[in-house]
C-alpha cells in the first residue's frame, strides 16, 4: 500500500507539472496566434482549453463519446476538463484512503475509480434531466406548430416563430435547425440533425412523422395534434408507472444505503469491533463480497422498477 501510494503520489505530482507546462506554454503562443489567425467560419467543438491537450485528445477512441455526452447534457465543460477532474478525484481518493492502510488495496481501488466516474454520472444526470424538460416542453410545441400551419405559415417559418416563443432547451435547438435550413440544408436533413442531438423517442416521433408526411401527403397539422395527444397520453402513463414503481426504486437506496450508515455508526460507537474486521483476512473479503452484492442489488431493483413505455 505505501508502494502504491508514493506512486500515486509521484504520478500526480508529474501530471500537475506537465499541465502547468502546457498551460504556460499555450498562454505564450496564445498571444502571438491572437495576431496572425483568422476566424473559423465553422464551428469547431473545443476539445480543451490547452491546445497540446486538444491534440492529443484527437488521438483518443472515446473522445467523441464523452463530447458528445456532455453536448446532450449541454454542459459547458470542455473534454479536457472532464478528464482531468475524472484523473484528480481519483488520484485524490487513492492518496486519501489509501494512507489510511486500512483498506485493501483492491478496495482503494474500487473507491478511485467510483469517485474517477462522478463527473460521468453527472453529465449523464444532467443529460437525462434535459431530456425529460425537451419531452415537456415537446407537446405545447407540436400545438403551437399545428397552430401555426392552420394560420397560413409554412413548417419553416412555424419552427422559427416557436424557437422565438419556447424556453430552453427546446428553443436553442430549434434555432439551430432553422439556421441550418436557412443556410442550405434540406428539412429532411436539418430535422435529422435535431434528432441526432436530441436522442430521446419523442423527438424522433416528431421528426419521423414531418418525414413520412413530406413523403406521402396528407395534413400536417392534424397528423401534429394527434401526436401531441399521443405524447400526452404517454407522457400520463409513465407518471403512472413511475408512481407504482416508486416503492421499489425507494427500496433500493434504503436496502443500499442502510448498511454503510450501520457500519459508520459501529465505527463510532465501537471502533474497535469494525477494525477487527478491517485488519483480518476473512472479514476484508466478507466486507468487499458486501460491497459488491450490495452494488449488484441496487441495479438489479432499479432495473426491475425501470418500466419502459
């Protein structure tokens, strides 16, 4: 353990240095390129705020995952600054606890890499979270577009006067997909292009549904107010499902969440009983076998509770 330590230790202290490098060294070039170059017509994803970081993120597989995870949380961290707060948390946790050397170092671990994925979690909570706000936001704004089309104006000039009038994170969304019809773009491949950043079923029942009348014919603003219904109606049973279910997702954080507040008030009340444990050989394996079955329960009633409609 202290092995490993003073090695966590070292490759911390080498990875603040060459960031601080790379930062000094981005800041003196920096100034001479603010002189000599010119603006991008495009716009370009910033990997990272150091561009020697950037890069060498071009180089990495998984990337364009993480950008593209954090455009559908629409967070304004940049990928280099996701990895390195992943990096610094669990290099901070395996220096932390593991100086303890209380723990196993498996379990140290374990513990690093939780803490190295809390700003995953995040990006995916925040991505959800928007989600969900575009499927509420999705139904007043098929009704406006439907209103719209009776009143005389076209699907282009509907979704513009909406981006105008909705909140976020609908509206910016949608004043993409206009500027890029405007610029040349087809509807067809705008309203796949607003699909692809809003993955979330409802979006492509809209976009699915604008397509195959485009196609076929027929009238757009009945066939806009029957699918508002239908969201509606969707949306109503999945609060339904999600009232039921609610016991169930209670009881997995109360079933998961009961033994660590049992064995931290043990450790308070009789350290001596916990460390024991701690300190001999079956009661380390019996503390990570619960640790794992209690991890392996949690999602396993999540998945249960986690009804699809």
């Amino acid at each position: 353990m202290t092995r490993l330590i003073a090695f966590a230790s070292l490759f911390g202290l080498t990875f603040l240095f060459v960031t601080f490098a790379a930062g000094m060294a981005w800041l003196w070039v920096g100034k001479k390129r603010r002189v000599t170059t010119s603006p991008e017509i495009l716009q370009v994803d910033e990997l990272s705020a150091l561009d020697s970081l950037s890069v060498l993120l071009e180089k990495v597989r998984f990337t364009a995952k993480m950008q593209l995870l954090i455009d559908e949380a629409d967070s304004p961290w940049t990928v280099g600054r996701a990895i390195l707060m992943m990096a610094m948390g669990g290099l901070l946790t395996l220096v932390g606890i593991g100086s303890f050397n209380v723990l196993p170092t498996i379990v140290v671990i374990g513990f690093a890499a939780v803490v190295a994925f809390v700003p995953i979690f995040w990006l995916n909570h925040l991505r959800t979270k928007r989600m969900a706000t575009v499927e509420e936001q999705l139904p007043e704004a098929l009704d406006y577009i439907s209103r719209a089309l009776v009143a005389g104006h076209s699907l282009p000039l509907a979704l513009e006067l909406l981006a105008d009038e909705i909140d976020k994170p609908l509206a910016p969304e949608l004043r993409k997909t206009v500027d890029e019809y405007n610029l040349g773009t087809t509807m067809e491949g705008a309203l796949g292009k607003l699909a692809d950043r809003l993955p979330c079923a409802d979006i492509r029942f809209f976009v699915s549904a604008i397509m195959t009348q485009q196609r076929t014919g027929g009238s757009l603003h009945e066939l806009l107010e029957n699918l508002a219904e239908t969201i509606r109606e969707r949306s109503t049973i999945k609060g339904q499902i999600r009232a039921l279910t609610a016991n169930g997702r209670i009881t997995a954080v109360v079933l998961s969440l009961l033994p660590v507040v049992i064995g931290l008030a043990m450790l308070f009340v009789s350290p001596d009983y916990i460390m024991t444990m701690a300190r001999n050989e079956v009661g380390r394996s019996l503390l990570i076998a619960g640790g794992c079955t209690e991890i392996i329960a949690f999602f396993v009633i999540r998945k249960i509770a986690d009804i699809q409609v």
